[in-house]
C-alpha cells in the first residue's frame, strides 16, 4: 500500500515517512506546493494524508478537488482542531481527521480502517464518471445500457479504474496483467485496448478510455 503525504513543516512531514515506512508501507510527500492538486492527481496512492494549512492553499478545497477524480481515502492531519475545521473537513469529503500533535497508534489505526473501507474488493462495482463497472458480472453499464467484458478486457479497465485520472503506461499495465497471472505483451494489450473501446463505444463511451500520446492510458 502507498501513502502520499502533502504537508508542508519538512520535520512534520519526515517524522511521518518515517513511521509509515516503519509500519511496511510505501511513502511519497509533496515538496513543493505550487500546484497542489495537479501534482496530487499525477501521484498513484491508496491513502492521503492531508494539511489544512498549506502555502497558498486551502486543505479543504484539495479535498474537494481531488475527490472529482478519485475516490482515495484522504485523512487530515492537522494543528486546527475546532469543532468548526472537523465538520468541514467532512464537508470537503474528507475520510477522517486527526490533530497535531497526533497520537501514532490513532493515526495508524485510522489509516487501517481508512484503507480496509476504501478497498475495491468489498464492493459490487465501481464507478467513474457515470460509468459502472460490475466487478461480479464483468459488465461496464452506461445509463441505460451495458455490454459484456472478456477476462482481459474487464482485468485492463479494472486497472484503469482503480487508478481513474492516472495515465498509466503499456508497460505498467502489462507489469499488472502479469503479476495477476493474466500476461499480455504489448501487441495483445492493443488488440484488447481496441476490442474495448469499440464495446465502449457501442454503449455511448466513444471517449472513455483515452491515450496520451508516447505514455499510455487513462480514463
């Protein structure tokens, strides 16, 4: 599991590097804060650890930001602690809200649970932009109608699903299919990728699963 961290004290933000990492998980933190939620969206990570006061920015506008594109489970850790910052941090879509200076057991738990809610596997299906992927059946839906996925084809939009608004290149989801035990290499990865924009296309998707040229895809 990886944890992004966007904080802006460097002792604060390396103290928690250094207890996530010690607790098994991968971590990544912002350095500069010129472009918040740009830099934030660019970043692959299962949890965010969240400011409220950031340079120039407002934590709880991130949040609402970042939750446009991606679901991630994001927990505040900061020094405001009214009643007032809590409730808006819950406002803002935030998961969960932990004040400075935080207890490291709390934190960590509140990471767990954050992480065990947020996990794709408990849920019947997933959705982005309107669009419902059923984990059960292999279906994608669209308002009023749907079409059938192979193995590969719903494995590759599963993928892109899990990391919507990431572009993620041929060799990243060839590395996933091939880990998973379903290999592709990249001649077949494009014939899967064109089956399922033309499946998606059928259903009224005709730019759902997008290409930035010489990186990769996303949605």
């Amino acid at each position: 599991m990886k944890i992004f961290i966007v904080e802006d004290e460097p002792k604060i933000r390396e103290e928690l590097k250094i207890l996530l990492e010690s607790e098994g998980y991968q971590v990544e933190a912002l350095s500069s804060f010129q472009n918040v939620v740009q830099d934030i969206i660019k970043q692959e990570y299962d949890l965010l650890l969240l400011d409220i006061n950031l340079p120039n920015e407002n934590g709880f506008m991130i949040c609402k930001e970042i939750k446009k594109h991606r679901q991630t489970p994001i927990i505040f850790v900061t020094s405001r602690n009214t009643e007032e910052d809590e409730l808006n941090s819950i406002l803002s879509g935030g998961d969960d809200f932990v004040t400075k200076p935080y207890n490291k057991y709390i934190l960590m738990e509140k990471i767990r649970r954050a992480l065990k809610l947020h996990d794709p596997t408990r849920y019947k299906e997933l959705v982005v932009h309107e669009v419902v992927l059923d984990l059960h059946f292999s279906v994608v839906k669209y308002h009023d109608q749907e079409v059938e996925l192979t193995r590969n084809e719903f494995r590759i939009l599963y993928y892109l699903f899990l990391n919507a608004g990431i572009v993620l290149s041929k060799e990243k989801l060839i590395e996933y299919l091939w880990n998973d035990e379903y290999y592709l290499d990249e001649t077949i990865l494009l014939v899967n990728i064109n089956r399922l924009r033309k499946k998606l296309d059928d259903i009224g998707l005709s730019d759902f699963v997008k290409t930035k040229r010489g990186v990769g895809y996303f949605i």
